[in-house]
C-alpha cells in the first residue's frame, strides 16, 4: 500500500540517492516534462546507470508520451534494468496503445489521464492489459483541456478515475501533484477534498510535500477504533454461528461496512510499519 511517490527530473542524477532515502514509498524518476529537449539523451543514461542496481524502494520511470519521438529510446535506455519497478505512461487516450506497449515489455504499466479523451476511455485503459498495475490523473494537463483553474473543477474527473480504477479492481488512484511547494496547509487542504473523492495517497514533488501528504492520508483514531470495535463483533457473530452483527451503537453491520472497516485497519496498519 504506497501513499506517497516522488517526483526527481531524470537529469538530476545528485537527486536520485537522496530521493530513495528521503521517506518517500516510491520513487518517480521523470524523463517527460521535467526534463528539456536537449538534455533527454543525458537523463535516459543517468536514470538507466541508477537502475543498473535494486534500491530499497520501488523507482518508476515516467517515459515520454507514446505516440511521441522518444519514447522508444526511453524503453530502450530503462526496460530490463534491475532497478526498475514500473513504467509512468504520461497522455494515454486508448487501450489500445497501452496494450501494444504491455506486448512489447515485461514491467507493470502505470497510465496517466490527461485529457478528456483519455478520461472517457478511462475503465477501458484500466483493463487493457494484466500489466496494468494502476490508473491516475495527470491534472495540470487536463485542468487546461477542461478549461477549469480550480479544485472544484477537477471533481467529476476525479470520481470518474477512482469508479474506473475501483471497477478494473485496481488499488484507488493516487492524486496528482501539488505545484506550491511552499503552500503546506494548501496541500492538506486538497488532500481531504480528494480522499473523501476516494483517492488514496499522492505524488509529491519536493520531500518537504511527503510528511504533509503521509499524514493527511492517516486514518483517525477515533475510526480506527470503530473499525476495529466492528471487526471485533463480526468476529464474535461467526463465533455464534450468526450472520446478523449489531453494534453497541445499534447499528446493523453489513458487507460493505465490514469491507471498510478492513481497509481502514489495514491502513492504519500500514501506517503503523
């Protein structure tokens, strides 16, 4: 269960030891966006010399977009390295090209949505192919193809990713980056509004942004405990041979409840490693 991934430019290879210790449950390194045209070559043999070994956390590898010109050197410089743990897939629209991607490499695939083209083929990129490992938004892209400048607006995109992400049996998006670095309550703050959306952890691009985000994603004591006071009297029903769990509170326990209640303690679980 990763709740936080952080973002390093490929050609910032001073950057990658210290991104790997730096807390951080995975580590992205980037050779899309953050890395300038005349220096891709550059950061493709820093990043592949980096995976030349396994490190202590997972490092992903967000290649160029795959109807572009260097997405090809990108796999070519990174695929079968030992270090790698996955591929970011920047701008995907179809399931079509992660498919004839996922025929061409043995590594879990993570697609990004960025468009609204890409987000109304959002289950059908989920289910592309088994190396599908999981799906997320690419939101400062996609906020300019909507036309919207705020959180508010990113809302129904958001819903629309975890109900694909939840319906391909994929684990819960993980949201996308906030760019003020500086503004920490302002990541809190758009932490809530996406867990309560059902989005689960986030990708930071300054560790500073990491403990922020760790601690926005805890589950709070006082559900823990109910979760826990739940679990405890199902438990105790099966012990009975009874299918019907009450509460203390009175409050009849069904499935669904049960399933949250586990998702909260294994949460808290893993908080707690």
């Amino acid at each position: 269960m990763l709740l936080t991934w952080l973002y390093v430019p490929g050609d910032r290879p001073d950057r990658f030891a210290k991104a790997v210790a730096s807390g951080a449950d995975a580590v992205i390194l980037d050779l899309e966006d953050a890395v300038l045209a005349d220096r891709k070559a550059y950061a493709r043999q820093a990043v592949a010399e980096f995976l030349g070994q396994s490190h202590p956390v997972p490092v992903q590898v967000r290649v160029n977009e795959l109807t572009g010109p260097d997405v090809d050197a990108d796999l070519a410089a990174v695929v079968g390295r030992p270090g790698l743990a996955g591929l970011r897939l920047p701008k995907v629209e179809s399931a079509t090209a992660v498919a004839a991607l996922a025929a061409r490499v043995d590594t879990p695939l993570h697609p990004l949505v960025e468009s609204a083209l890409g987000l109304e083929a959002a289950y059908a990129i989920a289910t592309a192919d088994p190396a599908v490992a999981s799906i997320g938004l690419g939101e400062a892209d996609l906020r300019s193809d909507l036309g919207v400048d705020d959180e508010a607006g990113l809302a129904w995109a958001r819903g629309r990713i975890v109900v694909a992400a939840r319906a391909a049996t994929l684990p819960p998006p993980a949201m996308s980056v906030y760019p003020n670095v500086a503004d920490a309550d302002g990541l809190a703050a758009s932490c809530a509004v996406g867990r309560r959306l059902g989005l689960l952890g986030r990708a930071a691009i300054h560790p500073r942004q990491l403990p922020v985000i760790a601690e926005a994603f805890r589950p709070a004591e006082r559900d823990v405990a109910r979760a826990e006071e739940l679990l405890a009297a199902v438990a105790e029903a099966q012990t009975r041979d009874s299918g019907t769990v009450v509460l203390p509170d009175g409050r009849f326990a069904d499935r669904a409840m049960v399933a949250a209640a586990r998702r909260t303690v294994d949460l808290a679980a893993r908080y707690a490693a």
